[in-house]
C-alpha cells in the first residue's frame, strides 16, 4: 500500500466504506425502533446514538476537515460527542430519531463519497495524502459496529443474527503448547502503513530479552480448571483492584456464563448454549486474564513481547504487517469481520500462525497485555488530541491482535486497542507468557 498509486487508494476507501455501511445497517435494520432507541446496558449506548455518532463524525473529518463544508446541522454535534455526555446518560438526550438519523448518514455518506471522488490522493495535507482521513473514517465506523455487536451481546430477547461456525483446524494434536521467541532487536510500531493510527506511530526498535508464548489463547476448557480450583474464591491470585471487583460484584465467572446443574452455559447473541470447552475465552477483563495467568504459574505478555511474536520475521529481520506476512487478511488467515459470531476453536487458521508458530493472533478474540497504554517513543498526536493522547496513562491496559467482530480495515500488527482492566462485556480473551 506504500506509494500505492491515487486511483488504487480512491477504490480502496471507496470500498472500505461501503463495506462499514453494509454492516452499519445490518447491526441497525434487525432491530426494530424501540430497541433502536432503548438502553440495553448502561455500559453502552443506544444504538441509534452510534448510528448518528457515525454519521456526525464523517461529517466532521470527510465534509468539513477536507472539504471545508459548512456544518450541516450544527444543533447536533454537542449531542454526538463523545466527550460531553457519557454513555450511561445518552438516552435521555434529544437524539435524532431512527429515521432522522438513517436520513442525516446516508446524506453525509453521498457528499463524502463526492469529496472522495475529487480527492488528490498523491498531494495534499496529511489528512488527504493517501486517503487517510477516509480511511480513519471506515475505520472508525468498523470500531463502533464492533460496539453495536457488543450492545447486541447485551441485549436480552430471542436472537435477530446468525452466521456459521467458523473452520476448526486438523493439524492442532500436535501442537505444543507454547512458542519460543528468542530475545534480541524487533521494530515495534509503524511509520510506512497509510492507514495506520496515531498510536501506532512510529517505527521504533524494541529489545526483548527471550521469552515462551501460548501457541494459542487460554480456551473455556482451561479457564474452567481455573474456576474448578477456585481461582475466584482465592485471594492471591488477584491483583488488589480484581480483588474487588469479585467480592463485589461476586464473580464466579466469565460474563455471560452461568452454571446449571453441574454444566456451564453461555448466552450467545440470543441463543443458550453449553460452553465449549476447545474455544478460546471471551468475556473476560484484564483482572481475570491476570489472576488466571498468576494461577497457572505464569503472566501476561507485554504488549512488545506480543507484537514481537506476531510481526518479527527472524529470517528478514523486519516486522511484516500481519503475522503471515505483507498480505491483507482473508478467510483462510484469519477470523475478522464479523463473517462468524464466535471465535474458531484454538488451533485453528494454520495459513495465519506467525514466524514463531503462534495461531490467531489476529481476529477470535482480543487479547490483553500487561502494558498500560502509553505513547510510542516519537509519538504525535493525529488528528485530534481526543483520539489517543487523552486515553495514556495507567488506567488503560492495552489489548491486541483483534476479535471476530473487527473489520480488516481496522486490524493490522501494529493496530493497539484499550480499555478499563474491569471491562469485560468486550471481545476480550487472553494468551499467556513466561521468561526463558
Ligand atoms: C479504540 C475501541 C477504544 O471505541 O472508544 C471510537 C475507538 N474512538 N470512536 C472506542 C473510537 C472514537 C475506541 N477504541
Ligand atoms: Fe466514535
């Protein structure tokens, strides 16, 4: 994609956002208004408020950043902030209504796609140059469709979608259970990837001293044997704020489990259904993935261990862009875009498995690290301060690798997700390291 030519670029935003408006409607047509309109959880918001906010931000950054349009209703925007009003409160504000907000979407996306049409994608500013302005916008639509799938998780009701099961892999019995990567210099980051965010600039040189990663991530089978030894009942497995949140909001479990006559069940988008025990854990929060980790004798990798197991190609000596090389992703290296509603079983996408042996480090499930999320060294923030730089700090543990319900546009090696270690209504899972 570096020094793609103009017309290549066009198509491929072209594409990325027709692609994210696919989904947008598939994630807001299956519900009728009133579910459109109603809380599911206080953790997230009415999806009619996502279904605008996605509309409002293309008109920021495509209309008006590029074009330098006039606010089409600038009534609204304080409504669709992220920032002054959080999530919890959003259903008492005076949004657009279900239809009001399809029509206010599909009128910014006509316009942006005249923007895009007349776009010089080889000049310009930084916004312009490459299309990334319209690129951060298909990606920002995939990231907030992975948040309605999440409110679709929380919903309560019979299921309104479905897909089919994603492809076990045959060659998993004899596969160790954990990798080496040998210690030495990687680059961590990116400088060259045109649709790479802020928080992924830029390329830097990382040193790591030796260390074993999961093959695979940690499946409900072995998370089972942690809740069976009574890994939430035992105090010094857990740091002191997971602690907490077991005692109070007594937790036995990953969400969305609950156990019935001797058996663990999970709700599944509307459907009940018995854990299954080969499949990597979801649900979990970083809390959990930690006590687990400390449980089994081990911990979480770092966040630089993690993309070094994923993008350091020994042979080379390069960080390629996903664990199987340069090329985009597809159905037959990863489970993404939302093509099945659950993780594939542990082992599975061979094609995909890194240098070191590593599998599904893209796509299944998110994967927590022990990082908090703070900048890489050289980091500027772009194009907006609330984007990243805001989120540094300690209060953020950094996730990795990308879940089922992640579009290809936003997954990549170098891609960094984050969140609250309590959070855990997310795609959240886990693999476990040890030193050498
Ligand atoms: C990167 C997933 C943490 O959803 O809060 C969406 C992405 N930023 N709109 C989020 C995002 C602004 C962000 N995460
Ligand atoms: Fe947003």
């Amino acid at each position: 994609p570096e020094g793609a030519d103009p017309e290549a670029l066009r198509q491929r935003a072209l594409a990325a956002l027709l692609t994210a408006r696919e989904r947008t409607a598939l994630l807001t047509d299956s519900v009728d208004d009133h579910e459109l309109t109603a809380q599911h959880s206080p953790l997230m918001s009415p999806l009619v408020w996502d279904l605008a906010h996605i509309g409002n931000q293309e008109e920021l950054w495509l209309l008006r950043a590029v074009a330098g349009r006039e606010a089409m209703r600038p009534e609204i925007d304080g409504l669709y902030d992220a920032f002054e009003h959080p999530r919890a409160t959003r259903p008492s504000l005076p949004l657009l209504a279900p239809a009001e907000a399809r029509t206010y979407a599909a009128e910014v996306r006509g316009r942006a796609l005249d923007v895009l049409d007349g776009a010089a994608l080889d000049g310009g500013g930084p916004l312009v140059r490459s299309g990334f302005a319209f690129g951060m916008i298909a990606q920002h639509e995939q990231q907030h469709d992975e948040t309605m799938l999440i409110t679709h998780q929380l919903r309560s009701g019979t299921a309104v979608l479905s897909a089919p099961v994603p492809p076990a892999a045959t060659d998993t019995a004899g596969l160790p259970a954990e990798v080496l990567v040998p210690g030495g210099p990687f680059t961590m980051g990116t400088s060259t990837e045109p649709w790479a965010l802020d928080n992924e600039r830029p390329a830097h040189v990382r040193d790591a001293p030796g260390f074993f990663i999961d093959t695979t991530p940690v499946t409900c089978g072995a998370y089972q044997a942690f809740i069976e030894d009574g890994g939430y009942t035992e105090r010094r497995w857990w740091e002191p704020g997971g602690w907490e949140m077991v005692r109070e909001h007594e937790l036995t479990a990953p969400l969305f489990w609950h156990r019935d006559a001797g058996r663990w069940l999970r709700r599944r988008f509307g459907v009940t259904e018995e854990v299954p025990a080969n499949e990597p854990v979801l649900h979990v929060s970083w809390y959990e993935a930690d006590a687990y980790a400390r449980w089994a004798g081990r911990r979480l990798p770092t966040e630089a261990e993690w993309e070094k197991a994923a993008r350091h190609d020994p042979a080379s000596g390069r960080s390629r862009r996903y664990p199987w090389g340069d090329e985009d992703p597809s159905p037959e290296l990863a489970n993404l875009g939302q093509r099945h509603l659950r993780p594939a079983p542990a082992g599975a996408y061979p094609q995909g498995q890194s240098p070191c042996g590593a599998r599904q480090l893209m796509g299944d499930v998110w994967e927590w690290t022990s990082s908090d999320f703070l900048p890489h060294p050289g980091f500027s923030p772009f194009p907006y301060r609330e984007y990243s730089e805001v989120f540094f700090g300690p209060d953020h543990k950094v996730l990795r690798g990308g879940s089922f319900a992640v579009d290809p546009v936003a997954c990549r090696g170098t891609f960094r997700n984050w969140d609250l270690p309590v959070r855990r209504q997310i795609f959240s899972g886990f693999r476990t390291a040890r030193d050498v």
